[in-house]
C-alpha cells in the first residue's frame, strides 16, 4: 500500500505559536495565494505528543506538506503512514478515503 501520509513533529515551543497550527494559519495563506480550491485535496490529522520535543504529532497528505512547505513552517519529518491512526481528529481539509 502506499505511504499517504507524513508524520511531522512539533515541539511544545512550536505549538506556542498559533500560526504553527495548520487549522489557524492554512486557510488564511490559501485565501492569500488564491489556492482555495485545493482544500478538497488537503488532509491533516493531529494528535498529542508525549515529550516536549514531541508536543504535537500531524499526519499530513502530500498536497498539505507541499502547502505547509511553501508556507515556510518547519516540522521534523519522522516517518509515513498508509493512513492516520484511528485515535488521530481531523484539524484541516477533508477526511482520507479509499
């Protein structure tokens, strides 16, 4: 199966800045760059961490990381997955399908 999504990493001084979160800071750079009609092809799931150099955990398709890359936000890429786990919520975009 392919590998769907990236799994980015965020640390707790990351997350202190509201504009590290995709849900705050997507739609606004997508109005911006009048990109909106890519929301339909964005998927970002998230979960908590359990350090502080792991705070926030996001599972992000592709079309969200190259968005997120062009925003100029940093994560750590630490890996792939086929889909996010079931403990993972929806924070931006539409849920995966198969």
């Amino acid at each position: 199966m392919p590998l769907n999504y990236s799994i980015l990493v965020q640390t707790t001084e990351e997350i202190g800045k509201t504009e590290n979160s995709p849900s705050v800071s997507m739609w606004p750079y997508l109005l911006q760059c009048d990109q909106t009609g890519l929301v339909p092809q964005i998927s970002i799931y998230t979960q908590s961490g359990d350090t502080r150099e792991r705070a926030r955990i996001l599972y992000m398709n592709a079309v969200a990381l190259g968005i997120w890359s062009a925003m100029g936000k940093a994560a750590e890429v630490v890996g792939e997955v086929h889909r996010p786990p079931k403990s993972a919520l929806l924070i931006f975009g539409m849920p995966f399908s198969e």
